[in-house]
C-alpha cells in the first residue's frame, strides 16, 4: 500500500472530521483491507477507485459534488467485507460512524455512511454524489477483458469456500441480475464509456460459467 494513500486519508480525515483519531480508523482499515483473503477488495481496489474519482472530478457533469464525502465513502464502503455475512455495508457505515465520534452527524459523514449502505443493491440513486460513486464501483465491469478476468477470478478467491456447484448458481443469478438491468451506470459519462464493455465482460463470463458447470446428472 503506497504512502501516499495514507497521506490522503489524513488530509481527508482532518478535512471531513476536523478531529483526531486519523491513526485509530487509519489502523481499523488497514486491518480489513489488508486481510490475506482479500484477493479484489484490498487496498488496490481502493486506490483504483480513488484514482478513477480523481479523474472523473476533473468532468463538468460533477463538477458540484461532496468530493471529500465520496473519497470518505469510496475508503470505507469496503472495510468490513466477510463473505459468509450479507451485512458488510451496514457494518462499513457503522465503522466510519464509530471513528466519527462527535462527528458522526456532519453532512460529510452521513453523506458518506449513505453511500457506503447504497453499494449494498447498487440501485439508482436520486442524489448525484452516490450515483458517481456507485459508478466507480462498477468500473471494473467495463475494463479490458483481462482485467475483467483478473477480477472475477479474484471474486472467486474470496469465496473459496463456496462449492463449485453453488458458486455457479451464485455467480450466475449475479450476473443475470446485472445484464437485466436496463442500464449499468448511472451516470452519462460513465454509461458512454463503460456501458457496452460491461455487458460484454458480463455475458462472457455467464457463457463461461454455463459452459464450465458440472453436470447434476
């Protein structure tokens, strides 16, 4: 993890807070995301979406944003992640609210804990902020093919402990769900540049799935 990352988060921290307590939260994330399983949601998913951010704050269409409220949520929206729980959200915003302390209900924190409980069904979104952060979470969708590649393999290392059989279930219901959507991002500069990518990567890997599957006979 680079240096500078924790740079960021300090500046970040006194900015959104105004308080201490950037070591005690810095050592809470440090904690998750340098977890061994986490073979995608580590620190270079972070800094992937930090730089993706960076480069979109540059565009007229978000010009008007919280940027320090979506850094605050793309750095803790994955903090808690145990794939054998379907509350990892919840328990992400509750973090950052926790080392909020006195700060918990200032608009930067509850702007922030409200994306990070928005990743948890990716669903449209009224405000703005959260639609550009759901759509940074989903970039990944629309990468190159090995990229892509590279990262659902990563999927499937975090849950290795899922059976075969019930991970081909799984992913797949994932996958359909995604493709029946009638549109992946939220955001029109988003959409332009990923949209018919991520469908591709999408239906690539469900072919592969459906054609890898065991047999049940």
């Amino acid at each position: 993890m680079d240096d500078r990352l924790r740079q960021r988060f300090d500046g970040l921290w006194a900015r959104t807070t105004g308080a201490p307590g950037a070591e005690a939260a810095w050592r809470a994330l440090d904690a998750g995301y340098g977890e061994a399983a986490r073979h995608y949601h580590g620190w270079r998913h972070i800094a992937d979406l930090l730089e993706g951010h960076d480069a979109a704050r540059a565009l007229p269409d978000f010009a008007e944003l919280d940027h320090d409220a979506i850094d605050l949520a793309i750095v803790f929206h994955d903090a808690v992640y145990d794939t054998a729980r379907a509350d990892n959200e919840a328990r992400s915003a509750d973090l950052l609210r926790s080392h909020a302390g006195p700060q918990a209900d200032s608009g930067p924190i509850r702007a922030a804990e409200a994306m990070i409980r928005a990743t948890a069904a990716h669903a449209p979104s009224a405000d703005p902020a959260t639609r550009l952060m759901l759509d940074l979470d989903l970039a990944v969708l629309g990468a190159a093919g090995t990229v892509y590649e590279a990262y659902a393999a990563a999927i499937r290392c975090e849950y290795a402990a899922v059976p075969d059989a019930a991970w081909y279930i799984g992913r797949a219901a994932v996958l359909d769900r995604f493709l029946a959507r009638p549109r992946l991002y939220q955001t029109d500069p988003f959409r332009d540049r990923f949209e018919t990518s991520a469908r591709a990567n999408l239906a690539a890997e469900l072919h592969a799935l459906r054609a890898d599957r065991p047999s049940v006979e």
